[in-house]
C-alpha cells in the first residue's frame, strides 16, 4: 500500500511566469501497397526516474463517471502541455535522483513520453507554452534566446517527434512580468497608461514575429496572436482603441510571416473587433468562463454530478456567446465589432480539488500565499487544499457532454488547457502540485477523456 506523501515547498523558480527518405525511379503497381513512410517512434535512450503512484484517498469522495458518448468526428481533440519545461523537473529531482539521464536526455524523455501517451488519449493537437524574462537596456524590450524557457533546440525536438505521432503543434508566448534583473516591468491587473501599453505592445510585436518566424521554419501548424498568463486594464476608450488597432498590426505581420492557423483568445478573454475577426482564423474560449466555476453552491459541490456541471457549462456558453458578440452589458464591445462567427477552440480546465467548483483555478506549480479567515498567512496554500481526482473526473465527464449537445458555437476543436504535467508524478513534491492539477495525467480524467476522444477504454 502506497503511504501518504509529505508535501514539499517548491524550490525557488525565478524564471517561472506569473499568474504556468529517399524517392525511387520506380513506381509501385497499384496491387502493390505503398510501404509506409511514417519513421518510428523515437526510442528512449535513458530511464525515465518518475513513478505514477499515488495514495488510495486522491480518488476522492464521489463515484467515478462513465463516459456515455463521443465527440464528432470532425472536432479537432487537443491535449496541451503543462506550461513550463523539463528542466525544471531535473533541477527539481535533485541529484541523486536523477537516474541515468544527462538533462539532455532528460528532457527529451519527457517530452517524447508525455507526447506518446497523449496520442494514446488520443490527441490531435497540442498547444506549447514558452515565455523569458525581457532584456530592457534598449527601449525597445526584447527576449534574448538563452532567455528562453524552453530552449529553442527543445521547441525544435518537440515539433519534430509530434510530427511523427501526427501531432499538430500550436504556440503560445506568455508576458513575462519582468526583466533580466527581475525588476517588475508590468504588475498583473495593472490599468496601465498610455505610455506602458505602448511599450507593451511594441515588445510583443517585435517578439511575435520573431515567433512566427521560427514556427513557420519548423513546421507549427497555429500560433496565438495575443499573449497568455498576464492580464493589463485598458481603462479609457483611446488605450482599447490603440490596444486593437495594434493587434491588427501584430497580427498582419505574423500573417506575413507564418502560414499556419492565427488564433485569438488565449490572453483569457475575446476582445470583439471586426479589425481582430477579419484578420484570425479562429477564437479560443475557455469552456467556463463567465464566472463559470465560481457559480456552484456549497450544496451543488457536495451533490456534484456530470448532469449538474453539463448544465452549468450550457449555461456559460449562452452567456459567452452574448458577451462575445455583444448582446449584454458585460463584454466591451467598441465601435469596431464584428458580428463574424469564427470557429472556436473550447479550452477545458478542471483541477483536481474537493473545492475547485466553489474556489476557482489555484496555483498548481509552485507555492502562493493567501490569507486566511482568522487573518493568518499561510506561505503555501497548496499544501492545505483536499486532492480529489472524482471531481475532475465528473467536470470532464459533464463539460464533454455539454460540448456534444450545445447549439452556442462552432466548435472546431477541444483543448485540454496546460494540462499534461511533464511527467509521470503525482504527489506534491519539487516538480510542484500534479495532485490538484488541471493536468489529467494519469487520473481517471484522462481514461473519461480517451473515451470521449477515441472511444476506446
């Protein structure tokens, strides 16, 4: 029997985001198969030094759903990485535990491991995250490669062995807050002036074509034209009319250098604008968003059913769909909207916490501190919150079913978002909290997910 776990403060992640062949002459006869010319699988070339095993009591208090449908054939089944890099995870490990890898062959396990078993889950697509801190000797702020999280040789690995499990790669940058001396640049919420969204958007612009560029000399099939994991206040109608019309720039000329799909949305919300919608290929949304896991009552929590979250996140959908295109008061909407209804990647984010339905999405890879009700601090919450894989399970299980009888959107593909942690783990220690996780890496999610994805157990 597995013991229970003691959990373990994070180490220090001062890089981490706020917020995670040859051809022949001859021809084959047409009785004669045409020998396939997908090469195999990358070989290992270490031990992997993780373990899936978990305590008995992670299963959590309900009963386990069944998954009772599949998607339609045509929607696009995603499955995207747990937003940082392996090496991390090595650092973490400590030496000594580090089995017979070099980090390089460390972190290429990961990744080749972590993208086999999601196309046994049966991905499609995969979203990458990468983000580094700003250089900002200059005016312009710009991120130096040695800078990167993931390093661009592991970018590269990546899309290379997810071509040959026919995986479509697709790319995300997150805004980093900081610089290279860790000097706050921009605080998260921030209503910001003129002058900071300005300088803002001119290091994304320029980082964004950098991106593109090197997307399109790999291979990615999509990119996010905003950013992801950091938000800013555009409190005046001239810093939302300036917001858009930069993006419109912005993605031009990731259009002028990159062939692949342009999405919009992955900053957490969609700005409606026909200078935005003219010019993507396609929204993302997050499957509850409008307040969507904080509308659950303690009596809904403790009663929780896949039917109960199904119509909740019907219920989200209908009110995204007005807040998108501007039918209520919620979403701004400005003298440019659009009325272009464009196909919709649906991101899925569900944590594996007794409480996630009435406290919302929590920190997962690494300690925060939040004030408790008697007004003590406590340094690292996540060492408190009860680890219940069967609530996972039942949001999969009824966001799923919402999905197959929904009417709001053009779904074109279901992304489960920065939810494959990066390795086998799952009790809290170095690597972070894969316990309470949106990642379905080895909990009864991911068997729900597989078959609403492949239809096989």
């Amino acid at each position: 029997m597995f013991k229970k776990t003691k959990s373990y403060s994070l180490i220090a992640l001062l890089t981490l985001v706020t917020a995670c062949g040859g051809g022949s002459d001859s021809s084959p006869s047409s009785d004669t198969p045409t020998p396939p010319t997908t090469p195999p699988p990358t070989a290992a070339t270490c031990s992997n030094p993780h373990n899936a095993e978990y305590p008995a009591e992670f299963l959590g208090q309900f009963e386990l759903p069944t998954p009772n449908n599949q998607l339609s054939s045509h929607i696009v089944r995603g499955i995207s990485f747990k937003d940082y890099s392996p090496v991390l995870l090595w650092g973490a490990l400590g030496q000594g535990n580090q089995g017979d890898c070099s980090q390089d062959e460390y972190v290429k396990l990961m990744y080749l491991e972590a993208l086999q078993a999601m196309k046994a889950t049966g991905a499609q697509r995969t979203w990458l995250y990468n983000y580094g801190r700003w250089n900002t000797e200059n005016e312009l702020w710009v991120v130096d490669q040695s800078e990167y999280h993931i390093p661009q040789k592991y970018v590269d690995y990546v899309v290379e062995q997810a071509a040959i499990l026919d995986i479509d790669i697709y790319y995300a940058w997150q805004f980093t807050t900081n610089n290279t001396d860790f000097d706050s640049l921009v605080e998260l919420g921030e209503a910001v002036t003129m002058e900071k969204l300005k300088q803002i958007l001119d290091a994304h612009h320029h980082n964004m074509v950098t991106q593109a560029k090197h997307a399109q000399e790999i291979g990615m099939k999509g990119i996010a034209a905003d950013w992801n994991a950091m938000n800013i206040v555009l409190s005046t109608d001239e810093l939302k009319d300036y917001y858009i019309e930069r993006f419109a720039e912005i993605i031009d000329d990731i259009r002028a250098n990159f062939d692949g799909e342009i999405v919009w949305g992955q900053i957490g919300y969609v700005f409606n604008d026909e200078r935005i919608f003219s010019r993507v290929d396609s929204l993302l949304i997050n499957a509850m968003n409008a307040g969507g896991s904080t509308q659950f009552t303690a009596e809904e929590n403790a009663n929780l059913t896949p039917e109960l979250v199904k119509s909740k996140t019907l219920e989200s959908f209908i009110n995204m769909k007005s807040q998108i295109y501007c039918s209520d008061s919620f979403q701004p909407c400005w003298h440019g909207k659009s009325d272009i209804e464009l196909p919709i990647t649906l991101n899925i984010q569900v944590q594996s916490r007794d409480d996630f339905f009435l406290s919302g999405w929590k920190e997962d890879g690494f300690c925060t501190s939040e004030t408790l009700d008697d007004g003590t601090i406590d340094s690292c919450i996540q060492n408190s919150f009860v680890t219940d894989f069967s609530v996972q399970a039942i949001g999969i299980e009824g966001i799923m079913q919402a999905i197959a009888d929904q009417d709001s959107f053009e779904i074109s593909s279901v992304d489960i978002h920065t939810g494959y942690w990066l390795s086998e783990t799952l009790i809290p220690s170095k690597e972070g909290f894969p316990n309470i996780s949106q990642s379905i890496r080895g909990k009864p999610a991911e068997a729900i997910l597989k078959y609403w994805y492949t239809g096989n157990d």
